[in-house]
C-alpha cells in the first residue's frame, strides 16, 4: 500500500505539472469580472467582538479560515494555523505539546510554569494552560471557522489572552436539510511511515426547521518518524488518536435556541518527537519514552433568546482534561544516574459566561456580560528511579523504584464583568471603547500521604544502605490573588468603501503565580538559589494601527497593521541549577514593535497569489542586576521570536472538463531564527547557559494538486517538499537530552473528501 501511494502520488503530480501550465497559457478574462459571482469572494464575517461583523470593520488583526481552506491545505492541527497567520510561532516540539507566540511576546519557547500568552478556545472553552502541561492539539474537522486574534483581548478573553486569542468554533447542525461529508487522508512520511487519518459527519434534522442533531466522528493512525537509540525502538514517536462530538439545536421559535454539545478526544502519542541531532537525523535518545498523551471530555449548553433590539446569551461548559506528563530527566546528571518524573494531572473546569448583544444598525452597538471560570487541578507527582540501578547500588528503603511520590491539588478562579461600546459618529467614523474588571485567585495544595527520599543526594554521592524516608506533610499554599482592569479604545474611519483605517489601545495581563516550592533550597547544592515566591501579574500595553482594503469586488484585499508593544513587569521561568526545579519571577520590561500584511490577490482568471507576513523587532529593554542574575537575562537580548516569519502561496484553479475542475497550489513558508531562552544562568550571572541556542531560519514548501466533481474532492499533496530538517524548536531545559524540535520529513499523500 506505501508504494501504491507513493506512486499515484507521483504521478498525480507530474501530470498536474503539464496541466498548470496549459491552463495558465489558456488563461482569458480578468479576475475583477471573475470576482463578481463567485462566493470565494465574498467578504469574511467573523464574530471576533461576540457580534456579527464584517473582517474589515474590525479595529482589530484577525486571520479567520473556513473549514475549505483547512481542508484543501490539509492543515488539521496548530502548527498550520501558525504557517499561515502572520506574526505568528508555533512552538511545538512533540504531539500535544504546544505553546503559540504571537507579535514576539515569549521569554522561551515553552512558557514552561507560566500561563500562555496566546489562549485557545474551542468555542467557549478556554484550554490553553502553563507551559509545562500538556496541551491537546484538537481535531479540526467540520468548524464553521478558525478566528486568530492578535494583540492582547484582555476585555472580551480575560487573562491568558495577552498576546491574542484562537477561536476553534464548531458548526452548528443544520435544521432544515440532511448533510453528511468524509475526508480521508493516507500519507507517506519517508518511506515507510503511513499515516492515516478518518474524519466524518452527519447531519440530520430531526423536527424540520425546529431540531437537528449533528455528529462528527475522527480517527488518526501514524506510524513514527523517530528513532529512540535507548530504547531501542524505531518510528518511535507513532501517535494515535479518536473523538468525536454531537451538537443537538433546539429553535422552537425565531426567539429562542438552545445547543446542547459534547464532545471527546483521546490523544495518545507513544514517544516525544524531540530529537537530538548529534546522533543522526531523526534520532532521540532518552532510557524510556517521553509520554504527553491527552483526553478530553467537554460538555456545553448554550442559550440564546432574542429580545426586541438585543440578544442575550448564556454558555456554561463544564470539561475534564486527564493528562499525562511522563518525562526522563536522566541528562539533568548526565546519565549518571535514572531520574524520571511521572506527573499524571486530572482538571475539572467550569466557565459560565453571560452576555447581552445588541442588534447591529442602531447609532451604538454595545455588548455587556459576565464571566466566571473555575479550575481544580490534580496532580499525582511520581519520580523514579530503576530497580536495576537500586540493585547495584545497593540502595535500599524503596517500595518498587518511585523514590518521591506525592499529590497536589490547584484551584484557579476568575470572576470579570466586561462591556464593550461602538458610537456610530457617522456612517465612515466609529469610536469602540471596552472596559473588563476581573479578579482572580489561585492557591495549590499538598496533600497528605506521600514520601520524599534522599536518594538524589546519597546516589550522587556514591552512597549505599538504606535510603532515609520521610513523609509527606499537608501544606496549604499562599493564594495569589489580582484584581485588573483591563481597557481597549479604538478609532475607526472608513475612508472608502474599499478602505478602512483603524488605531487601538488594549491592555492584557497574566494571573499572578506561587511558586509551589518557595523558600526550598537545593538538598544537592545548599548554595544554589533559594526559590523565590512567584511571580505578580504582568503588565502589557498594546499601540496598533491598521488598514483594511478591499478593491475589484474582492479580487484585491490587504491587511495592514503597525504596532508598538510595553511589556512590564514581565512573568519568566528559569530553572535551577542543581536540581532542575522550576520556579516563576518577574523582571524589568521588553518592547515589541513590528508591521504584519497579508495580501490577496486574484491577477487573471483562475490565479489565486496570497502573501502574508511580520517584521519584528522584541527585545528586553530594562533588568536590574538582581532581575538578570535570577532570570539568566540580559538587556538588549532578543526574546523567542523571529524578526521575520511569513509565507506565500500561489494557486491556479482550471476547467478540466465541462463537470470537473482542477487546481495546483504551492506554498513557501518562512520563519527566522530566534533563541530558545535566556543567554545566561539563573543564579550565575554572565555564566552562559549550556542549553542557550537559536533555532535555525527555514523554509518549508507544501504543494497540492486536485481534481473535484459536484460534490467530491481529490488532492495529491507533498509537505515538506525538500524535505527540510532544520531546527525549528530548542528546549530551554537541560534535563532533556533531545531538546530540539524539527519539522515533520517530506511526506507524500492523497486526501479525499466528500459531501452528500
């Protein structure tokens, strides 16, 4: 079967090849006359202020993909997101392992202990979290849109949403007609690693034009591309995933509608796909697999009633996300010694949020709500040694090889009211302030009945007999508590009906943190740092301006927008030295300033040419010495992200028959290179750190080529044509010793999809 699809795909490309060009030399007619009837460019409505509005009329930068455009590029995941969105990284090292950075606003890649500065939403659920868990990569099939926000959204998205905010929101059942569509996917990635993913849906109404239910259904299949040299186990890094999600809409009148939807992911890679080149190209090494497997149960009920000039709407969403977050930290001591960390988390989530929309065409549009969030998280803490290494040693006192083992609890809590105004000056000029008063709390636990050990210090030391056991007592942590303001105000003038200029203010912030081991010191080095409290809110405000244009009834579109970024008071993580704990602080300030585009253009009949791009320029601007020596930073040090990142794509669409029409479509993607973390380490100052490095600039290139007919669709595609194998992500942490990241290998396939 791999060579079968491989050489179909071959061969579907080649003829393609000939194809294009004949199409483009038959080319005819402009793409202005072209434009006028075709739905591919009708202007985007995105609903990024909780309101239906047109993607130019908002004063903000949003890149919005519709379920074709995901499908037709094959992106199922965040990493595609990121190619396409200017301004924007995806650090994602390995399966379920993610972190965004958007306008260059990351001290590392991995936010590792801190909250993320971009949050993620599927509809109502926010699901992004610190940096140093496990984040699901969920399925993107059959959404009604992708919306990514960038700049802070502090007013209408709270805390966590300090760089921007993703919107993943689902498609609503249909009340009137039956649907049912399927899209499979077999790739290629080298040649042998098949990878395999099922997606489907049905739609179907159950009281015409009152009730409909809507199913979705997923499946993925992927052999591994890594190879662990200690485990001994090739195309390491398979992964495994399945889910779905029913969503039943209830409209018993043209006032009232009620959506009930749930949803389940189980995501399971079985290694990490960091790897470590000096071994060879997709080799890791690590004495057990890397383990971030996820599962998702999320539930949600979402009302709305139209009264006479507003909508109220009421979304409460309860969710349990059980992760895991196995991890081998042997080359902390480089492999002297077996440590490795089993930290197995359990979260249950509540958000209710209320909110009161009024009917767009009155002189102010305005938008009032509440919001309430709450998170309890469990964490059943395991590190281990091996019982073969116990053995020879001859260290005794342990049941099995877990020689610390413990559990803790976290309770997280936002509360916030939030408005947001648009005064209609007149019909070209509009004036849109928002305002969000939240509070929030956070304290954690120990629980009683677990044990440490001293078995770090007596197997360093070369000790043996019987380990000193000691338990675990229950502690009850500071609560970190903050109550902000945060603030937008935003001046938009249309200047044509083809130009829209805007300029903004907003503001964004983190909750605060307490660090869970504050005042601990080192049991291996007395005299390394002493672990600080944690870290306060940071403080960040956003200066943009922007132009929206949209000439040639959409055959010509551009995005423009300028900004200036203060980021104060900064949240950083580092790491001690001696023993890998990680802690939280603050330090001085950091400036972004940057330009973002995106370009549309349809030149001649059936040629599509999108660009999309950010220049950037972010670096730490004030520390003083005490900041630089317990963060590692230093001024002038660029933060972790590229001064250049963007892509282009050219796609032509051609008649290939009366009923069938054909496109061919490639896409250039470009990222610079940025370091990983701070130059220095923590706690000795102009010491550089021995894990401190740049990714490389690359470039990745992604062709299709397709056929479609009525209501099917056939593409061969190749990602990573050239097979790139650049560095694109370096863990910030030396306790791995496979710390960087790298695309996904040249990978060849057929996608095939269908719409009843």
């Amino acid at each position: 079967m791999k060579k079968i699809l491989f050489a179909v795909t071959c061969a579907a490309a080649v003829t393609a090849g000939s194809t294009y060009a004949y199409a483009q030399a038959a080319g005819q007619s402009g793409a202005a006359e072209t434009a006028k009837d075709d739905p591919l460019f009708d202007e985007i409505i995105v609903t990024a202020t909780r309101r239906n509005e047109k993607l130019q009329d908002v004063p903000l930068s949003i890149t919005a993909f519709s379920q074709e455009k995901l499908t037709e590029k094959g992106i199922v995941g965040y990493e595609g997101l990121a190619h396409e969105t200017p301004g924007v990284v995806m650090n994602r090292p390995t399966q379920n392992f993610n972190n965004f950075t958007a306008r260059g606003l990351a001290t590392n890649g991995y936010n590792a202990n801190l909250q993320s500065t971009v949050a993620i939403y599927i509809d109502e659920l926010p699901i992004s979290a610190n940096g140093n868990s496990t984040i699901l990569d969920p399925n993107l099939y059959d959404v009604e849109r992708v919306e990514f926000l960038r700049g802070p959204q502090g007013t209408l998205f709270g805390s966590g949403s300090l760089a921007g905010a993703v919107r993943i929101l689902n498609k609503n059942p249909d009340l009137d007609e039956f649907e049912a569509s399927a899209l499979v996917d077999y790739g290629l990635t080298g040649s042998d690693s098949l990878r395999q993913r099922y997606n489907g849906m049905v739609n179907v109404p159950i009281v015409d034009n009152e009730l409909a239910l809507r199913v979705v259904a997923f499946r993925r299949d992927e052999d591994g591309y890594v190879d662990n040299v200690l485990t001994g186990v090739e195309d390491a890094n398979a992964h495994k995933s399945w889910g779905g999600r029913a969503i039943l809409l209830w409209e018993p009148t043209e006032k009232l509608s009620l959506r009930l939807m749930a949803s389940h992911e189980d995501s399971k890679p079985e290694d990490s796909s960091l790897v470590n080149p000096a071994l060879g190209r997709n080799k890791r090494n690590s004495e057990r697999p890397d383990l971030f497997n996820a599962n998702l149960d999320n539930y949600n009920a979402t009302l709305d009633y139209q009264f006479d000039g507003a909508t109220l709407t009421s979304s409460s969403t309860y969710s349990e996300f059980d992760q895991t977050f196995f991890v081998d930290l042997a080359n902390t001591f480089g492999f002297t010694i077996p440590f490795r960390l089993d930290a197995s988390a359990y979260d249950k989530i509540f958000v209710q949020e209320t909110r009161i929309v009024s009917d767009p065409g009155e002189k102010i549009d305005w938008v009032i709500g509440g919001f309430y969030y709450y998170k309890r998280r469990d964490v059943d803490y395991e590190y281990r040694a091996s019982e073969e290494f116990l053995a020879a040693r001859g260290l005794t006192g342990l049941d099995g090889d877990t020689y610390q083992s413990f559990g803790a609890h976290t309770k997280s809590n936002e509360l916030a009211a939030f408005g947001e105004l648009t005064y209609h000056i007149s019909d070209d000029l509009w004036l849109t302030g928002g305002l969000r008063y939240g509070s929030t709390d956070v304290q954690s636990f120990t629980e009683e009945g677990g044990y440490n050990s001293n078995y770090l210090a007596a197997a360093l030391g070369g000790l043996t007999g019987p380990l000193t056991i000691t338990p675990v007592v229950a502690a009850e942590g500071d609560k970190a508590k903050a109550s902000k303001l945060s603030y937008k105000a935003s001046l938009s003038y249309r200047m044509s009906q083809e130009v829209t200029t805007y300029a903004t203010i907003s503001t964004g912030f983190r909750s605060p943190i307490v660090n869970a081991r504050a005042g601990l010191s080192s049991v291996v080095d007395p005299n390394d740092i002493i672990i600080p409290y944690g870290a306060s809110s940071d403080k960040l405000t956003n200066y943009e301006v922007g132009l929206k244009g949209r000439w040639l009834n959409g055959a010509l579109t551009a995005n423009l927008a300028a900004y200036v970024i203060d980021w104060k008071n900064i949240q950083v993580q580092a790491n001690r030295v001696s023993d890998s704990v990680q802690f939280a602080t603050n330090i001085g300030a950091a400036r972004s300033k940057g330009i973002e585009f995106e370009i549309a253009a349809s030149p001649a009949e059936g040629l599509d040419i999108n660009l999309n791009g950010s220049f950037n320029d972010s670096k730490v601007v004030s520390l003083t010495p005490e900041e630089a020596a317990i963060s590692g930073a230093v001024e002038g040090a660029q933060l972790a992200s590229p001064h250049f990142q963007g892509s282009a794509t050219v796609k032509y669409s051609f008649d290939v028959s009366d009923d069938m029409q054909g496109f061919a479509a490639g896409t250039i993607s470009h990222v610079g290179s940025f370091p990983g973390l701070f130059q220095n380490v923590p706690g000795r100052p102009n010491q550089q750190s021995p894990t401190y490095g740049f990714t490389e600039a690359f470039e990745n290139v992604n062709v299709q080529v397709g056929v479609s007919k009525d209501s099917w669709m056939l593409i061969a595609y190749a990602e990573n044509l050239f097979d790139n194998s650049d560095i694109t992500y370096v863990h910030p942490e030396n306790f791995l010793a496979s710390r960087f990241g790298t695309l996904r290998p040249r990978t060849v396939g057929l996608r095939f999809s269908y719409t009843y």
